[in-house]
C-alpha cells in the first residue's frame, strides 16, 4: 500500500510513524481523459483514524456496506451484522495462512543494528528477507541474532537471500517478533500474538495477516454456519512486497511481488457447487481476491493447485470469480485501494472512502471493514477508462 508523507519512513503499508497524507491533490472525483493516474486514488486522510490497538472483540468492529451491484449507497452496520448481508447458499472463503513472528533484530559483524523481515522461506535453511539498516552488505556477512548466524548468501532485487542457522520458520518462532505494520506507532505485545491473527490462521507462512478474516469470532461463524452460508479456503502467504507503495503515477508500471498461494480442489468443487445454485463468492479480505482470480481461467473456471502470482487488481480487470468482498480501510495510492476500485467502482468507492473518513471509521489493519458487492461491468468507470 502506499501515501504520500512528507518525509517520513515509508514501508509495509506505505506509511510510517507520524505520517499525514497529501491533500493538495485536485478531489479524487475530478475526471480526466487521460490513462487512469495515481493521484486519482488520494483522499485525505487523519492520521488519528489509523487503529493503533484492536477492539475488545474481534466482532466489535463497525461494517459499511456498499451494495455496488444494486447501486444502492452505502449504509453504517456492525460486523454483528454480516449475516443479513448473505444469503444461504453464499460461500464465504478465507484466507487459511499463518502469520508468523517475522522481525528478527540481528547485528552486523561492526556492532551496528539491523532487522530481518521474513519476505519467503525458499527452501531448505534459506530465505528471502528484507534488511532494514543493510546497506553495504557483503556476501558472506554473518548477522548476529539471538537464535545464531544468519549469512547474506546474496542480492536478489531488493531482497536479500540469506541462511539461517535452521528451518527459518523455526528459527523465527523462537526468536522473532510479531511484524505489525510500521503505521501501528508501538511495539508488539503479548496481545498481538493472538489478535494480529486469524481464528482460522492454520497454514505459517505470512509477515501480515489478511486483516479481514480478523473480524470473525467464533459465535459469528457459528451463526453464519446455521444460516446456511458455507466456508472454503485458499492459501496466500502474505510478502512485505504486497504492501510496497507504488512509485509511479502510472499504475501501470508498478510491478508487485510475487506471493506464493494455494487453491485446494475442495474449495474449487465448492466455488464450482455454489455458482451452479446461484449463490455468491464472497471473497474475505483482497488476498482472497487475488488468490481465487488468479486460479480462474478466462471463463471462470478455477483450478486447484499451488502457483506464484503477482496479479495487480485495477481498475478494468475482468471478473471471473469473486462476487462480493469483505475487506478492511485501505491506504491512499495503494494498490488494494485500486482493487477495491476496480471492484466497487470508481466513484462509489471513494464516495464510501470519504463516509468512512467523515463518520470516524477505524482504518487499516486493525480497523473496521467494508463489505462490497460487484459492479456491473463498465457502470462506474475510474478516469480515463470507457464508459458503459
């Protein structure tokens, strides 16, 4: 995700401590003829509205919802309330990845500090990580940390590739700590370990939690259960490079990183029963999304398996699969506000962004959600793009 701050820190998430967005950008409604541009998906912004600390509750959390496919505006509820929101038959499918304590503080050979942030595990002891404080690294550099030497193998972009002294998941489990994102103006503590987690987290892999999925409790799923709504799974282990801010005011020149996921054949029988007895994919959180349109072929049919991807959801995208969504408060300029453009619509997306700003709504990662149902193709288009 991504923000415009005037020189502040600028990491997963986009934003940093002490961060205020630009507003000097014409209003977010302002149409162009012109290619679809970065600044088309600024709003302002309070920094007071980031959630520093979860709820009481994981169903505490307030809900708008956005009915885009009926074209209705968007109304104030609670998560409590999600079930009016479905009917039986929906298919709710959640995100299964676990987030694992993936900040490791290391030090250089010199004494000097640095931190490792898990971006994959490759195989073996090594790694993918991103270095914070890396700058003038060799090969061969053996990093200090409280569960031994990790050793710089090399470059791989702006990765590291590293060996740790063992399975690095086991090494971070041990010894690392629980990654929240740079916008959360704290440390981790016990809590975090818990909340910063889905009840349905059951595969480790992921440096970020799919935030959505954080809203649900046990009596909610119960209730969903009984009403006749049933659940599926993927797997998509979230990577710092999800969250890069884009740096170009071409969306289109922004590369993502590639993430590792999964579809199970169960859960494809099940996308495959649900759209046969004209019920819904609802899609719990944008790593879903990415997940389940990724596995689509061009018409719509979804194939199990593991893959890598690095979709970029925008404005234009075809839909083959998801139906509706439940996803958190995004970030200005990021590229899970496009996603979520692409599938509300343009103008009804930043008009619900703008109600969400206005009534006090909890943004990001332990904030309050949306959820969304499709637009018709074409009806609300973002700058640039070809109306209906």
């Amino acid at each position: 995700m991504g923000a415009a701050g005037g020189g502040t820190r600028r990491g997963r998430g986009g934003a940093g401590r002490g961060t205020r967005f630009r507003h000097e950008t014409p209003g977010p409604l302002a149409y162009h003829s012109g290619p679809v541009r970065l600044s088309d998906f600024t709003f302002e912004l309070p920094p007071e509205l980031i959630a520093q600390r979860p709820l009481a509750s994981r169903s505490d959390s307030r809900l708008l919802a956005l009915d885009a496919a009926g074209g209705a505006a968007a109304r104030d509820r609670r998560i409590v309330d999600l079930p009016e929101c479905l009917d039986p038959g929906d298919l709710l499918v959640f995100n299964d990845t676990r987030v694992v304590p993936a900040r490791l503080p290391a030090r250089k050979p010199t004494g000097g500090r640095v931190e490792l942030l898990l971006e994959r595990v490759t195989g073996g002891d090594e790694a993918l990580v991103q270095i914070r404080g890396g700058k003038g690294l060799a090969t061969g550099t053996a990093l200090e940390t409280a569960g031994g030497a990790v050793v710089v193998l090399g470059r791989d972009a702006d990765l590291w590739r590293v060996r740790f002294p063992g399975p690095p998941l086991a090494v971070l489990e041990r010894h690392g700590q629980v990654p929240l994102p740079p916008y959360i103006e704290r440390e981790a503590d016990a809590d975090d370990r818990d909340r910063y987690q889905s009840v349905l987290a059951r595969v480790p892999g992921s440096v970020a939690a799919p935030t959505a999925s954080l809203h649900f409790d046990a009596p909610l799923l119960a209730r969903l259960e009984q009403q006749g709504v049933r659940r599926a799974t993927v797997t998509l282990h979230v990577g710092a490079g999800t969250f890069q801010p884009v740096r170009t005011e071409d969306p289109a020149r922004h590369h993502m990183h590639s993430e590792y996921c999964e579809v199970p054949p169960a859960t494809c029988e099940a996308v495959a029963a649900t759209r046969a007895a004209g019920g819904r994919v609802v899609a719990i959180g944008t790593t879903v999304v990415r997940t389940l349109e990724s596995a689509a072929t061009p018409d719509g049919v979804l194939q199990p398996g593991a893959r890598d991807t690095d979709i970029f959801i925008r404005p234009g995208h075809r839909w083959r699969v998801v139906d509706a969504l439940l996803t958190n408060f995004h970030l200005p300029e990021s590229t899970l506000l496009m996603l979520v453009c692409a599938f509300a619509g343009y103008r009804a997306t930043l008009a619900a962004y703008r109600h969400a700003v206005a009534n006090r709504y909890r943004f990001f990662s332990y904030g309050d959600a949306m959820f969304v149902t499709r637009a018709p193709a074409g009806s609300d288009p973002a700058p640039g793009e070809p109306g209906p």
